[in-house]
C-alpha cells in the first residue's frame, strides 16, 4: 500500500465519521410538534386536544375538534452544548504519547421547527385532519480546522412529514384514529483535518515519509450527502372514563429511508471527484400513553409516558453499488457504532383558566437517554435531560387562539466521553472528555376555529 493511502487510513480510522449531534430530545428525535405543548412540556399532548395539533401525537383526538380548525406555528431551538475533551495519539512511530486539546464549544446550531394543521368535522362520526410537521432533525457545523473537526466538522439530519389523518367516534367514550406518515429526509455528514495535525506533523523524531504524507489542516477528510421518502403508519385510541377523565394511546410506526447521493473527500476518492452511494437510516418507531383530568372547572392536568425504539440504531453503514468505488474499491462503509438503547420520557403538566381570554400552562419532564455511559460518544454526547416549561394561552375572539411557550432544558450533569480505536495497528487514539449543556425552546402558535 502506497505512503499516502496509510496515511488516509489512519486518518479514516481516526475519523470513524463521528458526528457530532446534539438536539433537544434524545438521539436526533424533535418533540416540538406545537408551542400549545410545548406550555406543558408535553405532557398528556396526546389526549388534550386543544386544537388542531393534537393530531401529530395522536390522530384518535381529532374527533374532540368541532367544525373546521387550523393552526400555524414554529419552535425556535437554542442549544448550547460543549464537550470538553482530549485526544492521546499512542503509536510505535512516536517516541511517547501525545495529548491534544480537543475542546468544542456551542457544537449544535440554532434551529426553527415549523408546523402546520388542519381539521375538519363531516359528522358527528368522523373528522379528517392533514399535518406537517417533523419528528426528527439536527444541526452541526464546526470550522474546518477545528481541533474535533476530525470527529465531525458538519452534520445535518432534516425530515419534513406530512400526516393525512382520519378518526371515528365509537361512541361518547370511544374514540379511535389513523394516518399515514409520508417522510421526505436528508442528510450530510462531513469531517476535515483539524489544524493539530501540523503540531503532529513537528514532533521530532517522526518519519518524514509519515510527516510529507499527512494531509494539511482543513482538507476534506469524509462527505457523505443524501436523500429519501419514506413511508409509515399511525394510529391511535381515547376512553373518555367520566366527563372528566380521559386516556388515550397512540402509536407511529417505523420510517425506512435509503439516503441516497454521493460521496467524495480523500478517504472515499483520494481527491475532488466523488462516488455514487447511500446510507440506510431506520427512523425509529415511537409510542405515548397519556392523560387528561379535569380537577376543577378552571384547573386541569396531564401526564404523558413516551417511548421511543431507538435499539434499532445500531450502526450507519454506506453502500456503494456503483462501478466506481471509493479507494480500495470497498463496496460497503462501516461508518460508525452507534449501540443506541430504547428510550423513556416522562412529563406531567397542568393549566388553569383565568377567564375566557387568558389560559396558563406549566410543565416538568425527565427525558432518558438513548445512550448508555458504556457506549456514549463524541459522536452524539447524549444524556438525560430536565425540562422546566411556561406557556399562556390568549383568545381575543372565540375563533382565535394566540399560544406562547417556553423551555428550558438542563442536562443530568455531565455525560463521560471515553473512546478509543486502533488505527491499523499503527496508532491508538483516545478521546476522554464529557458533554455538557443546556438549551432553551421558544414557540408561537396561532389558531383559528373557520
């Protein structure tokens, strides 16, 4: 094998393509699916059918939607998440250990979360409902030469779904509800070499056939960017206990998408041009069971239980099935471990009725990792995170509806970072660090009763 082809080795092992993601629920979910719940933190969102959004956790609710309904707004996402770290570079070729600083600060971007909803009563039997929306998303972007850039220097995960829903009243405490999930995603995935390298570069004693082989700081390392449909069910229930107390159930199946484009950087073509490729991602399925109880003729609460399959994102692999293939003419990637685990969320809200104008919102959940310490890293430092939310409801007319919301999410202290992968039996690199963080959640939600 050619100098300059171990060199790009190493620097692919060192890469393992860890992306670096961070979002506002675990692995790369969006629980934002309206600011009417975001209030509450979502808790009991798919039983307390306050307008038309309901339909996004639980098609079933629709039929507590009179005549023709709409609503329109957007979550506005304010992470700030640093991983604080070092990389060790042990190999035979050095005379001892070398340990860089590889800090990261603000790793995830800002980011809005738009929605849209609609409803409409036939009879007193069934109601229809459309909803656009998204259930999974993230945003990274560091500077090429950033000392993580080598784990990820940009990363992008976007879903845009569109729900159409149909529900059916049994009877005064039956209802149930189904749609389809029609999914269009795309991603990128993309990892340059960070300007320690030339700090590599100098240590004394190292071959200059290794040091003259090593790529400058800043080139393109790996690229991967594509995109799918997909498709997916959903469905739903409610019991109306008493007139005060109901539950409700609902289930969203998997979404299978081949993210399907290209790929390029020195690892997969050794230069500028790039190879036909995609890369499977399994959108996990997810489940709720929650609540809704009427204490008081003002004072009501919610609680919610959700659950989410996220044991299926086991690994990212890219396939090549063209007849170019990256260097070595490999036809398949493995791009990187992942070992996600099932994940549980938690919340419990309240709202209380001042008057027929002004309604208030409270909430507080626990949402579970995806990701356990044995398995955490740099790639998605995830953690358990603590949500603290607020909202007010204004109606200056019976027709409109006016929802703020704001969140604030904490993580459970600091999540340990510890990885460590051999590089051809050349080098092994540790990364030891930890993700800390929080992020505020700002929303707007306007709806009008037609």
């Amino acid at each position: 094998m050619k100098k300059q082809q171990i060199a790009l080795a190493i620097s692919a092992a060192i890469l393992g393509i860890a992306v670096q993601a961070q979002v506002q629920a675990a692995g790369f979910q969006l629980a934002e699916s309206s600011a009417t719940g975001l209030g509450r933190a979502f808790a009991g969102e798919g039983a307390s059918a306050e307008n038309a959004s309901v339909q996004a956790r639980n098609p079933a609710m629709l039929s507590y939607l009179e005549g023709r309904q709409m609503s329109v707004g957007a979550i506005y996402v304010m992470p700030s998440v640093n991983t604080p770290g070092d990389v060790t570079i042990a190999s035979p070729l050095l005379p001892q250990a070398v340990t860089l600083n590889a800090d990261v600060n603000d790793v995830a971007n800002n980011a809005v979360v738009p929605n849209f909803y609609y409803s409409s009563q036939l009879n007193d039997r069934w109601t229809w409902g459309l909803a656009v929306n998204s259930n999974y998303g993230l945003s990274t972007e560091l500077d090429t030469t950033a000392a993580a850039a080598i784990f990820g220097n940009k990363t992008s995960v976007t879903t845009v779904e569109l729900n159409p829903n149909i529900a059916y009243r049994i009877d005064q405490h039956f209802t149930v509800g189904g749609g389809l999930r029609l999914v269009y995603g795309e991603g990128e995935i993309g990892a340059s070499v960070p300007g320690w390298i030339d700090a590599v570069r100098a240590v004394p004693g190292l071959p200059s056939s290794v040091t003259a082989a090593l790529p400058p700081a800043g080139t393109e390392l790996k690229y991967l960017k594509g995109d799918d449909y997909g498709y997916g069910w959903q469905a739903g229930a409610s019991w109306q206990i008493t007139p005060e107390h109901r539950i409700a159930l609902s289930y969203h199946s998997k979404v299978d998408l081949d993210l399907d484009g290209h790929a390029s950087g020195l690892i997969y073509t050794g230069g500028s041009s790039k190879v036909e490729g995609y890369l499977p991602l399994e959108l996990p399925a997810f489940a709720e069971l929650s609540s809704f109880h009427q204490l008081t003729d003002n004072w009501s609460m919610q609680a919610s239980v959700n659950w989410t399959d996220w044991s299926v994102f086991d690994q990212l692999v890219a396939y090549f099935p063209g007849e170019q293939k990256p260097l070595g003419d490999i036809s398949s990637d493995l791009v990187k471990d992942e070992h996600f685990k099932d994940n549980w969320r938690f919340a419990l809200g309240t709202m209380y009725r001042l008057n027929d104008t002004w309604l208030l919102r409270a909430g507080v959940a626990l949402d579970k990792t995806a990701v356990s310490d044995e398995h955490r890293t740099i790639t998605i430092p995830d953690s358990d995170r603590h949500w603290v939310s607020v909202g007010v409801g204004y109606a200056p007319t019976k027709s409109i509806n006016v929802d703020l919301g704001i969140s604030y999410l904490r993580t459970h202290g600091s999540a340990p970072i510890n990885e460590t992968m051999n590089m051809l039996n050349l080098a092994q690199v540790t990364y030891n660090g930890e993700s800390t963080g929080h992020v505020w959640l700002a929303g707007l939600q306007v709806s009008y009763k037609i």
